[in-house]
C-alpha cells in the first residue's frame, strides 16, 4: 500500500492548464441518471457518484498522483474502500494496466487520490470513483442536506513530489438543488405586537432537509382567527416568489394571543404560525436573530470558501431579514484567511452599512476568533470604524487583551467546534453564553459558566455553516459530536440551522438591542418562536436580585407547540416541573428565602416537537449560606429499567438501528437498546432509543431519522438532549479511554 499523498490543497497546489478530464454523474436509488454538465443532484437523494478521470495530459508513471479537492459542497465524513457494506462505499474502476490504488481522506477538502503505484497511466486511458457503490450492499451515498454550488477542482502530482497542478477544465461545477415534495410551511410573524399596527408575516415552503423550494407554485390556505385583518384566505404562490412570500400589512384590532394555521393541497398537516402577543400597550418586545452564523470566508473547511450568491456578506443578512424574519444578526467569516482578513472583512462591513434598517433589521459585524482556550464569536456594536481584527489564531490572552474589557464587543462563549478551556485561560468576564446552537444543545456550557462565577446572558445561534440563513431546525449530516468529541467510527447528525437569540428591548435600534444585552435581557431557544417572560421579585430575567425574605419568580409561555415541560432550575436543582399538556402556561412560585437553593435561577422549556427555550438566569445576590437541599439535580437522569419497557410505535425500527451500529461502530459499546416511541420533532419524524452507552453504562437517547432515503442518526448522553453532560469533561476521558 502506497503511503498516504501529502495534501494537494491549499499549500501545494498551483492552478494550471494540465489535460485531466471528469465526467461525474449520480445515479439515485430509483435508477434516475443525472450527468454533467449541468450536473443537477436533488439534496437527501441516496445514491451513487460516479467520477470518470480521463488522461489527455501525458503518460503518469509511478508516483504519480491525482487528488480531487471538493468546496462549497460535503460528500460524506468518512468514504471507506475496504469494506463493501458500508454507506459511502468507494471503489476505483479502471481502464489501464497500471496499478492504480485510491485514497480516500476523512472529512477533508482533499477528498481523494488515485496513486499510480507501478506501470505507465497512458494517455487517453481512465478510471472511474465510485462513492456510495452499492453492489457490496451499501445503502449509498447522500446527496448533501443543503442546496448549493458544488465545486470540484483536479490537483495533478506529476512525479510524487508533492507539488500539484492544477487541469484545464478546473472548476468543475454541479447544483444541489431542493426536493420538490412540501415536508413544511414555516409561518413567522412578530412574537409582540401592539393592538392596530401593521406587522409582516413571512411564509416559506420548505423540502425535507429545511430547504426553501423555489420551484413551488401552489396554494396555500389560512385559518386566520378573529380578530387579524390584512391577510388573504388564501395565496396562489409564483415563480417569482421562489418559495417565499412576506405579507406586509397584517394587524390585530384586538389583545390577546394569535395563532394563524396554514396548510396546502399536497401536505396533510396544518402548520401554525408562531403566537403573536398583542396589547394597547406592550411593555416591551421581543427582537429575534442569530448572533452565530457563517458565510462566505473559510479557509479550513471549504465549505464556504466561494462567494456565491449565496454565502455573499449582503445575501446572508437577506436571506436572515426575510426567510427568517430576524430583527437582527451577525453572519460573519467563520476562519478568515490569515493573508486576505482585508479584503473578507470590508465586504462585511460594506454589507452591514447596505443593511442597516432601524426599525426592521439592524445588522452587526462580527467574526470568528480560533484561539487553543476555545473558541469565540467577537461581535461588535458597530460596524463603521471597527479595524480588522487579530488573525484567527491568536492566543486567547490576546483576543481577552484586546476585546474583553471593551463595552462595545461581545465575545460570545459557543459550543461549535471548541468549546472553551477555562482551565487553559479564564476570562475575567463572560458576557454572552450560547446555550443551544446547531451542534445541539449545551446547557452543562451555562451550568459550568455559572459555577465558575461568570453571569452572562444567554443566546442560541445556528453556527450555521452552509445551510440557509434564517431557516428552520434541520437535520444535518455529519456535523453532531459524536465522533470528533466522542469516541464513534462515523460522525452522527447535527442541528444545522434553527437556534436563535430573543432579545427584549423596547425598539428595534442598535442602541437599544446592545444595551438589552448588557442588562441580559436575552433568552435562547433551539429554533423555535417560543415567547417567554420570567421576572424575578418583579425584576426582568437577567437582573441582579437582592435575595431578602421571598423569592417570586413568575413565568409565563407561549410556545408554539403543546409544552411537554416546564422547568425552573435554581442553581444546580431542578426546583419545581409542570407538564401542562397546552401551548400557554403561567405560574408563580413563591419560596422563603431560606428554601432558595442557588445564586441564579432560570427557566427551561421544552415542547413535544423536541424545541427547547431557556431565560437568562436571575441572578440572586444573597446574605444567608445555601441550605442543604433533597431536590434533584439540574441534569438528574431518572433510573430507568430498560428492558422491562414494552413494544411501541419504534420497535419496528429497532432492526435497522441494530443492523447500522454492527456495520458502522462498536456495537458492544450500546447495552439494553430499548425502543421508545416515535416522535414527531420540528426537524422530521424519528424513532426514539434509550440505551446505557460504554462501560460506565451513560444514560443515552438515540434518534433514528429513518424518514430519509438513509437513515440519520442522533446520540445525547441523557434521555433527554437539553446537554445534560459536561463535554470538556467527559468528552476527553471516554475519547482518551476508547482511542489510546
């Protein structure tokens, strides 16, 4: 076996004019071919890539090496080529006598090479690469979950040396485009309004995989409840529209709570909008965006390395105005070349200032700093005069130096690729903590900010990457943590798109927004439009709360599917639940001062479509010590006994999940898998498992996505996936423990 190539891209690799020809084609599970150019593959379709390399350069001989480099676009995490069952599968066909052998890399922008290991590759001779080659019985390969631009570029190594050229056909081009089947109609409008004032409503229609179908051109109906005016019973969407249409003059004549239902012909759900509060005189609103998203700007993992019309700086903060209805975001470079920060970051500050609509969108600058302490969002409160900033890399310390004490940039704490390492570097402050993102949910991250004495304000964010600004909560391949975090053999499923920041301020101005979140009135939710308010002794969540002789917390929800359940978690106790089986629910708690068992106390809500929201916790500044308590833990796993559950609606899929565990990871690591039930989320429909994972037999909750051509896989350690467990800290014993 030839040892493994040096990378092509980007350090070795030299545009040129070399003659390598492709030809790519994919061929679904139903036998429908599509072939370049114009090369057409439909997002979530299972089937197999076929990528013919055709020799008009010269003859290759030993050493020789030909890498294709992939941007913009992700076939699969790992694309093994010795074993035949396995999903993307790789096999190399070929039409020489040479010995040819093929190297696939793991989850990388060099996404294979084919080594000339002995004999003469001739000119006018081939070999084919087949990804997802189903003849062994692999189910195959998926195409991407989000529609885009895909890149291919051929890299040539004449001589094994290590230093590659470029062809002349470079780039090689195809679409990933939407399914045409409507899987949601996602209707959004404001969460608070007052009572006689126009507001907009924006509708999008949406595949399986969260994706807008701008092909669609049918009919929707709406179930408009008494009292809105301004909207139609019903809208013939057109090409023009492409997928999405806003309504600009909707208003409510009276107070109250609006649920508005929309439904089309070939879907048989009734889809409700997200609950508008209307009053005369609303107190204050609630300002939706996304304070962690990506475009255009990556040099490491290519996925947003063109600036296509859809990753471009001004397209993102359209498609977040109006397919997300935000009030509000930062789309920035997720990993700025350190040798093009100027000419990345002017497009983003020009795209801020060609945004910029107070009382309907306010964008803000931002960017992402890499230090080894973990990461960081650096977001600034303006966007005019800001300098370029350090390069990606710069120690923590410095990035601390330089922003931390500055009042007008946030260096928000986040969960996507690395989390933080307060051991390595502490911070004096943490203003801003994103508590869920597209990741997952991370509510250990708050536990742990919170008991090293940090008192952020919390935010949700997307940590979007390649998928559509502002859309819905979708299942992503290949983005979970399972894998790079924990140790699995393949990568398991992410959230890609959805989590976002509510924050409560008295109008939609930049000045306004940035001063709410210094005073943390903030919530997070995983996606969801939930309309939460939780006051503590009459305080806004967020406030400092003098602890005297009681404690008053008062809640009140609005969710936007029936609440499974409500939690106030007081320091590290769950201190009171309700299960109130509706979409609305108030309560006050009122304890003695001596019954209060923690320094913060915030509220976290689940829904039954898997939607999460938590607020930003009270903080309670207190005389007396903590008493000793009985309540449950914050993140309490109730004992389960597994294999005494009976049958249910996800036995059938208990076969299946087996059969993937046997063929992709240590099915020995997986004790009692028990079938639980079939959920409806607000991402797709998957049957649920709970099992005890590895030696220390972790409670684990498995969602088997089994809707999609190939079925998607989700691990959380707990049977619930709010982030029950320390990452930082289990993630590095179980990987050191698994991989040594």
């Amino acid at each position: 076996m030839a040892e493994r190539p040096v990378a092509a891209y980007p350090g070795n690799y030299t545009p040129g004019d070399l003659d390598i020809r492709l030809e790519m084609k994919f061929t679904d599970l139903e036998g429908n071919v599509r072939k370049s150019p114009c090369l057409e593959v439909v997002t979530g379709d299972a089937g197999t890539w076929e990528l013919r390399f055709e020799n008009h350069h010269a003859d290759l001989g030993p050493g020789a090496i030909i890498t294709l480099v992939r941007f913009n676009y992700q076939i699969a995490s790992d694309m093994p080529s010795d074993h035949p069952g396995k999903r993307d599968h790789c096999l190399l066909e070929k039409k020489t006598l040479a010995e040819l052998e093929l190297v696939t890399w793991k989850d990388s922008v060099n996404l294979l090479s084919v080594i000339v290991t002995s004999g003469q590759f001739r000119k006018g001779e081939s070999f084919t690469v087949m990804v997802g080659e189903r003849t062994g019985g692999s189910v195959g390969s998926e195409v991407f979950w989000s529609a885009t631009n895909g890149t291919f570029l051929i890299a040539l190594d004449t001589t094994g040396t290590g230093a590659f050229v470029g062809v002349s056909g470079n780039p090689f081009e195809f679409e990933a485009v939407a399914h045409h089947q409507v899987e949601l109609l996602r209707l959004l409008g404001p969460s608070v309004a007052k009572t006689g004032e126009t507001f907009r409503l924006h509708l999008g229609i949406y595949d399986r995989n969260r994706n807008i179908i701008e092909t669609y051109t049918g009919q929707v109906d709406f179930d408009i409840p008494e009292g809105l005016y301004g909207l139609p019973s019903s809208y013939q969407f057109r090409s023009e529209d492409k997928g999405l249409k806003i309504f600009d003059h909707v208003a409510a004549q009276g107070s109250g709570v609006y649920r508005i239902g929309v439904s089309e012909a070939t879907s048989s759900e009734t889809f409700r909008s997200n609950p508008t509060l209307v009053s005369d005189s609303p107190d204050a609103y609630v300002y939706w965006g996304d304070v962690h998203a990506h475009g255009w700007g990556d040099s490491t993992m290519h996925l947003m390395h063109a600036r296509t019309k859809k990753l471009d700086p001004v397209s993102r903060h359209k498609q977040g105005r109006d397919i997300g209805r935000y009030d509000f975001a930062c789309p920035a470079s997720m990993s700025m070349d350190p040798d093009k920060r100027e000419e990345i970051w002017e497009p983003y500050r020009e795209a801020c200032e060609n945004m910029d609509e107070p009382g309907r969108y306010i964008p803000f600058l931002a960017y992402e700093a890499h230090p080894k302490a973990g990461d960081r969002q650096v977001i600034f409160k303006e966007y005019k005069t800001e300098p370029i900033p350090p390069k990606m890399r710069t120690d923590m310390e410095e990035v601390d130096q330089v922003f931390g004490k500055r009042d007008d940039v946030l260096l928000q704490v986040h969960i996507g690729g690395n989390t933080p390492r307060w051991d390595l570097y502490q911070p004096e402050r943490e203003r801003f903590l994103e508590v869920c993102s597209g990741f997952g949910c991370a509510e250990w991250l708050l536990q742990k900010g919170l008991q090293l004495g940090y008192r952020p304000a919390v935010c949700g964010a997307s940590d979007l990457h390649l998928g559509l600004m502002g859309g819905p909560r979708a299942v992503e391949t290949f983005r979970g943590r399972f894998g790079p975090k924990y140790p699995m053999k393949q990568r398991d499923w992410a959230y890609g798109t959805g989590p976002v920041t509510a924050i409560i301020a008295p109008e939609l101005t930049r000045d306004s927004l940035w001063q709410s979140i210094e005073d943390r009135n903030t919530y997070a939710t995983s996606g969801s439009r939930i309309l939460l308010k939780v006051t503590g002794n009459g305080l806004y969540a967020g406030s400092d709360l003098l602890l005297k002789d009681k404690l008053e917390i008062s809640i009140r929800c609005h969710a936007c599917e029936e609440i499974e359940t409500i939690e106030l978690i007081i320091g590290e106790h769950t201190a009171a639940s309700w299960h109130p089986n509706s979409p609305d629910f108030v309560e006050n708690v009122r304890m003695d001062a001596d019954q209060v068992p923690g320094e913060w106390a915030y509220v976290r809500v689940s829904q039954t479509d898997g939607e999460y929201a938590w607020s930003t916790p009270l903080y309670i500044q207190r005389d007396t010590p903590l008493p000793s308590t009985n309540l449950p833990a914050w993140n309490d796993q109730e004992s389960l006994q597994l294999d005494a559950m009976a049958q249910n609606d996800a036995t059938p899929y208990l076969s299946a999940l087996v059969a993937y565990l046997k063929l992709e990871e240590d099915p020995d690591r997986f004790r009692s898998i028990t079938p639980v039930g079939v959920l409806k989320l607000s991402m797709g429909t998957c049957a649920l498992f709970y099992c005890h994972w590895s030696d220390e037999k972790l409670p684990m909750s498995i969602r088997w996505f089994f809707e999609f051509d190939i079925p998607k896989i989700r691990y959380d350690l707990g049977w619930r996936d709010y982030g029950a467990y320390d990452e930082n800290d289990l993630g590095p014993r179980m990987m050191a423990k698994y991989k040594a």
